[in-house]
C-alpha cells in the first residue's frame, strides 16, 4: 500500500510537471510577423517563409545555455546536403561596415565559390568553430586528399548577456550543428547563434524569410537568414515602434527629460549577419548585386549602421547547373546564368526576405537574463497597438 501510494504521488507530480509545462509553453508563445497579420512587401513568402523555402538548403543550430552566464550557440547554413568540397556553389559577400569577423571572405571573394557549411557563431569564438568546420569537412568520406578548406564562420558579439571571454562553443556544437542541419521550418529567436544578441534594445536572435517570384518572372525563391545584434531606432514596415516605446538611438541626447546615459538600450553599435539564398542561377557577380540589396532591408528596420556595427551578406545560389565539381579538370566552364536585366525581382525580393527576418528575430526572442543583465523581449501587446495606429495591421 506504501508503495502504490508513492507511486501515486510520483505520478500526480509528473502531470503537475508536464502540465505546467504545457502552461509555460502556451503562455511563452510568441507569433512571427506574419502571424500578426503583417504583410512586409509585395511578393509572396514560400510555404515556410524561410530560408529553406530554397530548395536543398538546410539549418542546424546548437544553443548553449549554461549557469548564470553562459548563453551562446552555433547556426550553421548549409547550402545542400551533399559534399560541398567537392560540389562547391557559387557565393559572394558583401560589406556593409567591416566591423566584425567573416572567417574565409576573401577566398570566397577572390575564387566566387563556398565550399563548407555557412556558421554563425558568438565573436570570440570563430576561430574555434572554423578549426572545427575543417575537421568535419576533411573527414567527409571523398575528402581524402583534400589539404585546404575555406570555412565560412560569420558572428556577432554576444558579451553582454554571455561571457564571451570564455569562448564556451566546442568542435562537438559546431557538429551537431552540421549534422542535425534539416530542411523544414527553422526555429527563431533566442536560438543558436542568437541566444546572446541584443537588437534595437530589444533581445534579438535568429530570424528568416523568403520570397518566391511570380512564374512569369522564373518563378525563383529567395531566402535569407538573419542573426540580429545590432541597433538604431526600430521602425516596423514604416511604424515608428521604437520612438513610441521610448526606446531608440540618440534618445538621452535628444530629450533633456531623460536622465542617464542610454546605455544598452538606446545603442546602435553592434552588427548583423545576413545569410542569402536563393535558386535562381547566378554566377558570383550577380549574387554579389543581390547580397548588396540586402541592406536595404536592413535600412528599412531602422538601422543605424553605426562605427561599430559589423554587417555582412553572404550570398550562394543552389543552382545545380551553376555548382563547381571539384572533379572536373576541364579548363573551360560553361553554364546558363540569369542576365543583369532580369535581377531586379530579385533584388526586390531579398529586400523584402531581409526586412521580415529581422522582424521575426525580435518577435519569436524570449526575454534573457544572464551575465549580470536582462534584455526585456520585445512587448508584443504594445508593438501591435502601434501597428495598428499606423495601419500596418489591422
């Protein structure tokens, strides 16, 4: 009887336990912009509105949580499930404000081709994450004589809420980052590379969105993805969210009615990497175009691009016919890319892509408390009544 009794007991905290978190689960939700009802552009998202929308590509992300002070990860962007080394895509980058480290960008520069897995990753810790990159990449089987690897690891500085100083990330998260990369819908917010970031004052993270070309125009797709640690004065398809929560760039300095220094929250230091995908075939110069136009979407959230704001575009098309095999000898290429007339739908569409993953980074980010700090999620009850004051929503 003791025993049935304890084992009763057992069970009755099991479903108080997962029912409360059920509860926490329910009550932490927190929509994507499109759940609201926002519509950013003209074109039409993909049936995922991310960046996996392009065909063949894949995410991974580790996130570490650790203690009172660790809250860091990897996001790592593969550009199809295959041996990259050896059917390399075709990639450009493209620098905003080279206040960062984009591990491999003059390779990718100079040759116009990625040849490893994209990573994003806290600053400190790139070096570490690129020597793991190139242990997963030489021992791919097909990879046996290779004896040189370009990883591609982008990152933002996550110090405030993590020690960044410890460079906690292991060549283990950066593999199972890697190898649990999948197609499919990609978690946001406070996830990966953007556990520790911090956007406009607001937690930031990783965020994603695409656009699709109606057929007449290729019926391409365009993905991006986002990992936000940057600030200025958030603005919303337009409406000027961040002036009328009272937090913005410049805001001591333009009010004598505040007092203080603005702090962590009314920064515009910090930096943004965006990762650009699409299928439409092109070649390194025109991905290049694209990846510039990224920024546009960035502009349009209200960034400031400030001194210390490291922003970077990495661009790749999945295109099976522009790919380079490492297998083939021939000293001519020959390959069908798009025209320069026909990038401007393009152009318009990873605007767009930008400018709604950036959003979604904000709205799906919980609020963290680590290192010392806390960074308040974006309030969403407040956010929509603005929208809905400047008809953006209805």
């Amino acid at each position: 009887m003791a025993m049935r009794n304890k084992l009763f007991v057992v069970a009755a905290v099991l479903c108080v336990s997962v029912f409360a978190a059920t509860q926490t689960v329910a009550s932490n939700f927190r929509p994507r912009a499109s759940d609201l009802g926002l519509k950013v552009g003209i074109l039409p998202a993909g049936p995922l509105n991310a960046i996996t929308d392009v065909s063949g590509v894949e995410v991974g992300q580790t996130t570490i949580i650790r203690g009172d002070d660790i809250r860091t990860g990897v996001t790592a962007v593969v550009p199809h499930p295959g041996n990259l080394y050896q059917e390399k895509v075709p990639g450009a980058v493209f620098v905003s404000n080279g206040f960062g480290k984009l591990a491999g960008s003059t390779q990718v520069e100079e040759m116009g081709n990625v040849e490893t897995p994209i990573l994003l990753t806290s600053t400190t810790s790139v070096p570490r994450v690129a020597d793991a990159v190139i242990s997963y990449m030489l021992a791919l089987p097909g990879n046996e004589e290779v004896r040189s690897i370009n990883p591609v690891v982008g990152e933002t500085n996550d110090g405030y809420l993590s020690d960044i100083r410890g460079r906690h990330i292991t060549p283990d998260d950066v593999f199972a980052a890697i190898k649990n990369a999948k197609g499919g819908p990609v978690e946001e917010g406070a996830v990966g590379a953007g556990t520790g970031t911090v956007a406009f004052g607001w937690k930031g993270g990783i965020g994603t969105s695409s656009r699709r070309l109606p057929a007449s125009l290729g019926g391409y797709t365009v993905g991006v993805l986002v990992q936000t640690n940057f600030g200025g004065v958030l603005m919303i398809a337009g409406a000027p969210v961040g002036q009328e929560l009272g937090q913005y760039y410049l805001r001591k300095e333009l009010s004598q009615s505040v007092n203080g220094v603005g702090g962590e929250k009314d920064r515009a230091d910090g930096s943004c990497m965006m990762v650009v995908a699409t299928d439409a075939p092109l070649d390194a110069r025109n991905l290049k175009r694209l990846a510039a136009r990224a920024l546009l979407g960035m502009a349009r959230t209200g960034s400031s691009g400030s001194n210390g704001s490291g922003d970077y575009v990495i661009a790749f098309s999945t295109a099976p016919q522009v790919r380079i095999h490492a297998s083939e000898k021939s000293l001519t290429q020959s390959m069908e890319v798009l025209t320069n007339d026909a990038m401007s739908p393009l152009f318009e569409a990873v605007i767009e892509a930008t400018e709604e993953a950036i959003y979604n980074s904000m709205f799906k980010a919980t609020t963290v408390t680590a290192n010392g700090h806390t960074v308040e999620a974006l309030p969403i009850d407040k956010t929509v009544v603005i929208l809905k004051e400047h008809r953006v929503i209805k």
